[in-house]
C-alpha cells in the first residue's frame, strides 16, 4: 500500500508544479465532432416534446480539463437534474449520460455529415441494455442548426426495444 502511494505521489508531483510554476498546458484540440460539441459551450433553453404545456428545459454546456471534455448539464438545479460528459475515445467522440434512473449509457459516435451526428449505446454501468430502462441514451441524433439553435432526438430503449423518441430543441440563451 505504501508503494502504491509513493509511485501515485511521484507520478503527480510534476502535474502539480507545473501548475504552480504558471506553466500553461496547450488545450485539447479533438475530433471535427468533439470541435463542434465545444462550440456549444452556454445556456440554452427549449420545450421536449413531451413535455406539458408551457414546459421548458435549460440546458448548460461547459468545456472543461484543458479542452477535453464538455459537460452537458440537463435540468440543472432541478431534482432530476441529469450530466453527459462528451470527449473523444481514441479520436472519435463519445458520450457518457449520467441518468436520473442511476445508470450510465456510453455511447460512440457511428456517422456524422456536415452537422448531424448520431450516437448509439457502446456500453455502460448500472444497466442491462436487453432488460433495463435507459431513458433517452440508446441511441441519439444531434444536430447543430446555426450557432445558435440545435436539436437533440434522443431513442428510450426498455426491455431491449425502442419505446419512443424525444426531440427537444433548444436555442442559445447566453
């Protein structure tokens, strides 16, 4: 044990004066679709399409870990309040949802033209994807309209079969 905690030491010494010292780390430039993903960074807000009426969703998106990551906070604030952690995996992007239902799809990028890019389920903790409820994360289409608008259609996936798509489209608030 005390090894273990000697070569952790030592391997993370030199991350963390090279942040003392001001050294600047150069952000992570990724895949074309990771790039686009980063350029959401924001608040947006929008109306699913099964929501009730006059129900709106906020969604934020901020880059973080040097350029790395972006985290997509899904009703932020809220009890129900749900995080996707988008990055690239060996240069193709790739996605982990962490659901308010307490598991966590993995999904993968599998085609992108111009901006569309569709995503489908690669794997995940906490669920059987043959038998287990994964709201929303089996499979998802993204959509970059402008700068300023952008649609998700997110596949519900139970007992192995799609139950049901949700498109909810959003439009930049700041």
């Amino acid at each position: 044990m005390r090894s273990i905690l000697m070569v952790t030491t030592a391997l993370l010494l030199p991350v963390f004066f090279a942040a003392q010292a001001g050294e600047k780390m150069e952000p992570y430039v990724g895949s074309a679709e990771f790039e686009k993903i980063k350029k959401l960074a924001g608040t947006w807000s929008g109306t699913p399409s099964n929501a009730k009426a006059g129900e709106k969703v906020t969604v934020t998106y901020k880059v973080t870990s040097a350029g790395s990551s972006v985290v997509e906070t899904l009703f932020p604030g809220m009890r129900h309040e749900m995080v996707s952690v988008y990055h690239d995996d060996n240069g193709k992007l790739s996605m982990t949802h962490y659901c308010s239902l307490r598991n966590q799809p993995t999904m993968s990028l599998q085609s992108s033209k111009k901006n569309k890019m569709s995503l489908s389920y690669s794997g995940g903790t906490n669920l059987d994807p043959a038998k287990d409820m994964h709201m929303h994360m089996h499979a998802m289409q993204f959509e970059i309209i402008d700068q300023n608008n952008i649609v998700h259609k997110w596949t519900q996936y139970d007992a192995g079969k799609a139950t049901g798509v949700n498109t909810l489209a959003l439009s930049r608030v700041k």
